[in-house]
C-alpha cells in the first residue's frame, strides 16, 4: 500500500530531516513511528500524504508511492479520496460549528452527491459510535469526542491510508483506551494505519510494527513481539518512553507539624455551564508532590485555577502558612504551569525568559545560571523560545518557574507530547522542587509520571474527590 | 518573481482570515476599551487611530508571511464582513474601495517586504478608515441636532456642530490616525525582527 | 426549525440597509426593531429575539436620560441603538448552519476565497476571543502583569507580552489549518456540494414582499 524507497527531503533551508527512509506497509497494517521528538516522524507522514512538497515547500528525492499513486503529484481532490489525516490539536482542523456538518465537509468539497454523503455520514457515524452526537455544537464536546469527530471525518471518503499525529496527547485513560478499539476496527476495513506517538506501550495490541527513527534515519523495526521484549533500559537509552518507572520511595514528610497549604470545603461553579468543582478537602505539607488525576472534564484543572488565584473561590476557605489567603495573594506564591507553553513565553531570548519581569542584580543572575545548567538549557540560552521544539518549551517554563520565588508549583499535562527523554527531565525536576521543600500538584492522564514522583494522588470526578490514597489505585 | 507565485493561494487566504480575526478582537477590544474609559470626544478622535497602533505587529507579521499581491484587498474585504456582522453593512463597499487604494500604492515586484512603500499603504488604509466610518456622522447630523434643539442653547449645539461633521476635524483625525498607525508600523517591524525573525518563523 | 435561504437574508439586508440610511426619524427606527425581532420571531429564533429588544430598549431609556446633559453621550448611544435592527437581521445568516451558507453564497456566485474567509470568520472568531483569554491567563500564571498597577508601570511591556504569543498562536493556527484544507479537499476545483436542501422557494419569496412592504410602509407612513 505505501512504499518507501531511498526517501530524502528537506525543508527550504538546512539539511535534510529525514534520510534514507525505506519501507513497505502492507493495506490494514498499522505502523507506529517513534522516537525522539524533532526526530523527523512529522516529516515522513507529511511525506505520506504529499504535503511535503506540497504545502511545506522543499525537496523530496526518492521514491513515495501510496496505492500506486505519486501523493506529491496528487491533485486536492484526489488527495482527499485517498488520506484521512487527524491532527494533533482539535482546535485547528476543524472547520464547521456542528459534528454533522464537519464530518460531511471533504465529501461536499469534493462535490460528491448529497445522497451518498447521507448514507456515508450514517455509515461512518455508526462505525465511530458518534451517532447520537451529530446535532451537537463542536465546541461543546469534550476532547474524547472532538477526537472521535475528528476520525470519523477523516473517514467519510473511505479513505485508503489513515494517518493520526499524536493521537493520545489530549486524551485521558478512557479515551485512550476508546481510540484503541476504533483503531482495531478500522484495521479490519483494510485501511492503513499509520501512527506517529510517545506512547507506545498502549498502542501494543493493534499496532503490527514499530519503525524507529532516529535523527532522520530509519535506525530499527520491531515487530509486536519485539517491541514487548524490549527492556525498559533499551527503550530509555533510545529516549523513548519507558513501560513501567521505579516507583517514588515513601518517605514520610508529614511529620511537619503544619500543613503549608490547607484547603477547607472550597467550590467554585463556572456561569455558564455551572460546571465546577464541590467540596474539595486537602492539607499539602512542604515537600509534597499531589498527582491530580480522573477523566477530562472532572474538573481538576478548575480545582488548580482556583488554587493558584485566577479564579475565585465561591465557598471554602485555602491556608497558606496557616492564614487564609484571598485569591490575589494566591496569584505571588503559586506558578501555574500551562499545558500549552506557547501561552507562556514571551521573551526574544531563553535566558530573557527566565529572568523575565525581574531585575537584573547579581543574585538573580546567579539563579539564572544555575537554572540554566540545572535545566540543560546552556546551549540554547539565546534561542528565541518560539523556535524550541515542545519539549524544550516546556523545559523553559519550567526552569522559569524555578528561578521564581513561588512556593506552590502547578503543572498541568507537562508530559503530553514528550519523548522519553523529556519525561524522564521531568520526573528528574519535580524531584528537585520536592526537594528545596516545595509543593508540586500535578494534573495528568500519565500514570508513568504519577507514579514516578508523587506521594499522594487524588481522583477527581464530576467536580467531586472521590478517592485519595498514597498509591495509584 | 513570476505570476503563479504571486497568485494568492488557499492557504494564503487562510493565514489572512486567521491573522485578520485577531485584528479584530483587538479592534474591538480597542473601540469598547475607549467607548467605556474615556470621553466620547477623545472616542471619536482617537479610536480609529489607536486601532491602527495596536494592531500594526499583527498586520506586519501577516504582510510579510503572505507577501502577495491581494493581501490589502483581502483585509479590506474581512474587515468590511466584519463591520457588516456588527451592524454596518453599508461599510463594505467603502472597505472594498480602501483595500484597493491600498493595492494600487503596492504595485511593484516584491513590494510588501519593503517597509517604507507597506508603511505608507498601512497609515493610508487606516486614514481612509478613519473617514468613512465618520460618513453617517454626517448624514444624520440635521436628525441629532434636531432633537437637541429643545435641551439645548445655540451656544451649545454650535460647539457639537463644529465637532462633528466639521471637515476641518476631519482633517484632525485623518493626521491622528496617520501619525499613530505609522508609529505602530515602525514598532511592529521592530517587533517582528526581534521575535518572529529570531524564531525564523516568517 | 423553521428557516428561510441565506440569500433571502441577504436581500432583506440590502433592504433594511438602504432603508436605514433613509429613515429620518426615531420612531422609524423603533419600528425596524419590531419589524426584525418578528422576523427573528418567524425562524424561531426567540430567546434573540427577546436579548435584542432588551438592549435595544434599554439604549434608547439610557440615551433619553443623557439627552439634556452629554450631547456626545446622546449621539453616541443613538449611533449604537441605530445598528441594532441590522444587527438583528445579520444575526439570521450568522447564526444559521455555515454548511448552508457556503452552499447560497455558492450560488450567487461568490468567489471561493471570501465563502471561505466567511466560513473562517464565523468558525475561528470565538476560538481567537478564547486564545486572548488564555494569554491573559497565562500571564497571570506565572505572577506578571497580575494586577492593574503593573500595567500602568510597563504599558508597552505588556503590549509585547500579550501580542507576541497571540501572533505565534496565529502562525501555528493558520499553518495547520491550511494543512487540513488541503488534505480535505477544500482546494479541489469542484461546485461543493451540500446535504441540506439550499432553495430559494416560495416561503422566501413571499418573506421579502412582505418584509419590503411593511418596511415601505415605515418609511412613508410613520
């Protein structure tokens, strides 16, 4: 179905990103791409589908060929016949306001007749298990589903490739686990899969092979067997996410007589959806890491706003050293970490960032440096942080955070889209904070990471904590 | 540069929607931020001037990454949609008309990476704004001081006629906006050599 | 749900806007404002339709109470109060599904380029409201610019702070999202096609006779 020979391509300037590339992937075959982030996997599946060189202007030397057909020499419309794409963001690739006008939309560009698109609108619906979502507005879905529209609209023209970038990023356990059986599923209709993702280890029941790409080279395959006998030191000397970490040792820091930060019966309810969170208890002692976990919407990003002041508490009472403190006092000792870096970075340089909004003495200068070694962020001190990779970005907010005097640090999803490198740098810092006596709340769907670092976990659901405990449950 | 380059393309049409909607939420953040905190005098003065200062980095990024000829129509035609959909319809043609003024003052090859011929099109782009959107000022000026006339002194009314529908202060606006939208200009080349350039993101 | 085409609407647009620029006094515009809140009524689209009389309302109560005092302030709220009725028609194509939109605007032969920057517009312009937000947030998490006074201090500072990542955002957005028309067909030289039924009938016809004569009859009339 898609063949690879002696594939090169470059971008407009610079070398190439990706070399040599060969390979076979046979029709309902699924292939995963892995392997460390600005390692090329978005480049080989732009290849696939022709939007490199297309879209993304440079020069592509080799031999491509998707189901005999040349896909850089592919008209739109043909293009759109052949490749379902799903990209990483649900925010950017979706054009209508309802689920059954996006679906139906490549079919319409292409002119093709009402009548069908009807009956494949049905079809594909049902085949995703979106029927009953169809007359809903795109924006009131939750990821799961923005993602589950996202596959069945890139389905409508029976496409013969499908190509998923990062599928998981946004997705919590549940929803994981949902795409695994749709990916298994459209397996079965004869469709190519073609996955680029960090998490590979729940992508092991459907996935056929595993190619490994290193610096633009197509350095191994595995087979599903293979893959499942690597060692976690294989996988982590390959800077790939390994499939179990060790577990953080439990020592007991609560022998702290007073809680640093003491959290009484807080809620807060948004207007408009009245969604929100109830009732939340917590005492967090110096040292403390929390893992906030539960399923997307379960309100553990609300609970982090509240707690580091950008929203309001509505009842209920946060201590911070014993005194009650209003939401503006909250804003100077937390640091709220974004999921999406890109909001947080505002300098021309990485060393600007970090020292950004403080003046410039010796001490701070200091702190600088250590920052910038403790991070690895030496070498890339006078980047502009816009033109860092994900990973990195991340790195940067962090080291900010931790050049800042805040006690609390709030990390939301640092891990998604990261390799194994980055999770391990991550894991590696938290540690370090936990250290210096700081508390960190983590909110994420990565167990790996939860479990790595934290001493207390907390599970949310519907705005409720439902369990709490010092181990994964 | 050849004809089938200078051709604006799909995904040219749609960095210039994308780039021209954050134009406009800070358009309108603009026009509430002076309708509310200032006096309607300064509103009226300044408005269309300070648009034209906030949104310069925006444009700047915008004109240099699309570099094709139509990118002054195009934002003249949004912007007009805009307007439209906020209850001036009646505003569209006379953005179509602007957008092509625009045009016409960047004829030449290659010209929207050259920063003094841009900078001009942009002051006049917002200079031209400022007027037309000063037009049913001047339609409905008899109607509104019609019905002053009875809460009113001559003296009065004589000040708000020679403030609004005056063309002398229509000239005052029209120098406004020119200077402020230039000065946006030059700060959003500075902006994006320091940022966008750095990143090598244009 | 009762609807009426896209180009019926924007007939009655055209309409209203000329006769907007005509309408000489208040009590005419007040009339528009019944007139439209009924149409909003007959696609039934209520809840707009109550919101818009409010505002409407409650603009002219606020301009009566300014009228012997701020003569500016009077102007300016009539100014607003008077786009309401175009407002109120340009709610029933914006409001309305954009597949159909497309579709009409096809029809009366748009160029491709615009049906799309409209379909960008009514899609992306709260995504773009929401991506501000967000900055903003994202400021105040990590303790800048967390209160009025440090805007006050460093106003150009926190102009670079808050533009610089929203036109970042743009670069990424515009770069996928072009990705995605491309590899969805929206570049393929093909008529689009559309599943609702996009007709111009008799419901619509009968809709712009009597919305024309009863806005005629405003104008000569009142």
């Amino acid at each position: 179905m898609i063949e690879f020979q002696k594939v090169y391509f470059s971008y407009k300037e610079g070398d190439s990103s990706i070399k040599d590339i060969s390979f076979l992937i046979k029709p309902g075959e699924c292939t995963i791409l892995c392997g460390k982030s600005g390692s090329g996997k978005s480049t080989i599946l732009r290849t696939v589908s022709g939007l490199a060189p297309v879209f993304y202007e440079g020069i592509l030397q080799g031999k491509v060929e998707v189901d005999k057909l040349v896909p850089a020499g592919l008209e739109s419309e043909e293009r759109a016949k052949l490749f379902g794409v799903v990209f990483q963001d649900p925010r950017s690739q979706f054009f209508m306001n309802t689920v059954q006008d996006e679906i139906c939309f490549a079919a319409e560009n292409i002119g093709a007749s009402p009548n069908k698109i009807k009956e494949m609108l049905y079809e594909v619906s049902e085949f995703i298990g979106i029927r009953d979502l169809l007359s809903r507005n795109i924006d009131e879905l939750s990821s799961g589903q923005k993602q589950k529209v996202a596959i069945a609209s890139s389905l409508i023209l029976q496409p013969k490739v499908l190509i998923l970038d990062e599928p998981t990023s946004n997705l919590d356990i549940q929803g994981s686990k949902v795409l695994i059986e749709i990916i298994k599923k459209i397996k079965d209709k004869g469709i190519s899969v073609v996955i680029s993702e960090h998490r590979l280890d729940s992508f092991k029941e459907v996935a056929d092979r595993f190619l490994y790409i290193n610096k633009g080279k197509l350095d191994e395959i595995w087979t599903r067997k293979e893959f499942e006998n690597l060692s976690d030191e294989k996988l982590l000397s390959l800077g790939l996410r390994p499939k179990t970490v060790e577990k953080k040792a439990n020592n007991d820091i609560e022998n702290d007589k007073e809680p640093l930060l003491d959290i009484r019966s807080l809620s807060f309810r948004y207007k408009k959806t009245n969604s929100g969170i109830d009732n939340i208890n917590l005492k967090l002692y110096k040292g403390e890491v929390v893992s906030l976990l539960g399923n997307n919407g379960a309100g553990k990003t609300t609970l982090c706003r509240v707690i580091s002041g950008l929203l309001r508490e509505k009842t209920g009472t946060i201590k911070y050293k014993g005194k009650i403190s209003n939401c503006n006092l909250r804003n100077k000792f937390c640091y709220f970490v974004m999921q999406d870096a890109d909001y947080q970075l505002y300098s021309d340089s990485v060393s600007g960032e970090i020292a950004f909004g403080k003046k410039v003495t010796e001490k701070v200068k200091e702190k600088l440096i250590e920052s910038l070694n403790t991070f690895k962020l030496m070498e890339l001190k006078d980047r502009h942080p816009a033109s860092l990779s994900g990973g990195e970005k991340q790195r940067v907010t962090l080291a900010a955070a931790y050049c800042s005097e805040a006690d609390i640090y709030i990390l939301d999803e640092p891990t998604s889209g990261m390799d194994g490198d980055g999770l391990c740098a991550i894991i590696r810092w938290v540690k370090l904070l936990a250290e210096k006596g700081k508390i960190v709340i983590i909110i994420t769907h990565d167990l790996l990471l939860a479990e790595a670092t934290s001493n207390k976990f907390i599970y949310l659901e519907e705005g409720e904590q439902v369990k709490e405990g010092r181990n994964i449950i | 540069m050849n004809m089938i380059n200078d051709k604006l393309k799909m995904k040219d049409v749609i960095t210039l929607s994308i780039f021209n909607i954050a134009m406009i939420v800070i358009m309108l953040v603009t026009k509430i931020c002076t309708m509310m905190l200032t006096t309607p005098a300064f509103d009226y003065l300044f408005y269309v001037g300070i648009m034209g200062l906030l949104c310069a980095p925006i444009f700047v990024v915008m004109s240099n990454k699309v570099a094709k000829r139509g990118t002054y129509l195009i934002t003249g035609i949004f912007g007009g949609l805009f307007i439209t959909v906020m209850g001036s319809p009646w505003f569209l043609p006379v953005m179509i008309v602007i957008g092509i003024v625009c045009e016409i003052i960047m004829m030449g090859e290659d010209i929207y990476r050259n920063p003094k011929r841009n900078g001009i099109a942009y002051s006049v782009y917002w200079a031209l704004y400022a007027l037309g959107s000063a037009i049913p000022m001047f339609f409905f000026k008899e109607q509104y001081l019609n019905s002053l006339k009875d809460s009113y002194t001559e003296e009065g009314i004589k000040t708000l006629v020679r403030f609004y529908g005056s063309w002398d202060m229509l000239l005052l606006i029209v120098v406004i906006t020119i200077v402020l939208s230039a000065i946006g200009f030059i700060v959003g080349q500075k902006l994006m050599k320091k940022h966008i350039e750095k990143a090598k993101l244009v | 749900m009762r609807k009426l085409d896209n180009r019926t609407y924007i007939i009655l647009l055209a309409v209203s806007t000329v006769f907007w620029f005509l309408f000489y006094k208040n009590n005419q515009i007040h009339l528009s404002v019944v007139l439209n809140a009924l149409l909003l009524i007959y696609i039934r689209e209520y809840k707009k339709a109550i919101k818009f009389a409010i505002t409407y309302i409650m603009m002219i109560l606020l301009a009566c109470l300014f009228a012997g005092k701020i003569a500016l302030m009077y102007i300016v709220l009539n100014m607003l109060a008077r786009s309401i009725p175009i407002i109120m028609v340009v709610t029933c194509i914006v409001s309305g599904n954009s597949s159909e939109l497309m579709s009409s605007l096809q029809k009366l032969k748009i160029p491709k380029p615009i049906i799309v920057m409209i379909c960008i517009m009514i899609r992306f312009f709260p995504v773009l409201s929401k991506e501000s937000v967000a900055i903003r947030n994202g400021m105040k998490a990590r303790g800048i610019f967390s209160g009025w006074q440090d805007y006050v201090k460093h106003p150009f500072l926190a102009y670079e702070c808050f533009i610089i990542p929203l036109i970042i955002r743009c670069i990424k957005l515009s770069d996928e999202l072009g990705a995605t028309a491309e590899l969805r067909g929206l570049n393929a030289d093909k008529n689009r096609t559309c599943i609702y039924d996009v007709r111009f009938g008799l419901k619509d016809v009968f809709a712009v006779i009597v919305y024309g004569t009863v806005i005629g009859l405003i104008y000569f009339g009142a």
